[in-house]
C-alpha cells in the first residue's frame, strides 16, 4: 500500500462511523464493475456491514497480539 492510501486508511478510522459508511458508500459506487448497473442502497448496506464486521475482527486479532 503507497503512504498516501495508508494515511487515506488512517484518516477513514477516525471518522465515526456513520461518516464511515458515507464515504465507505462513495468508494463502493466508484469501484463498482460498470456491467454490475448500481448498487441499491440495502446492497451497499449490506456490503458496508459485511466489511464492517471484517475490519472489527481484524482490529480484534491484531489488538490480542
């Protein structure tokens, strides 16, 4: 990862976490495959929580290390 997206990174975590998901909806929507058409918002939802949980247990495990 280039220290521009790991400060990216790092600025994302700061944020609270309904701005998290704003933004997490905006990169979704940008990175989204063009032969997909676009994502509803429950999709993004789910999406955003699915990630959520993710990035949760990875802060976990690294945090017991």
């Amino acid at each position: 990862m280039t220290a521009v997206a790991a400060r990216l990174v790092d600025e994302f975590k700061r944020l609270d976490p309904l701005e998290q998901r704003l933004v997490w909806k905006e990169i979704a929507q940008a990175v989204a495959p063009p032969d997909y058409g676009e994502l509803t918002d429950e999709e993004l939802t789910a999406i955003a929580d699915q990630t959520f949980v993710l990035l949760d247990k990875e802060e976990a495990d690294a945090q017991s290390r």
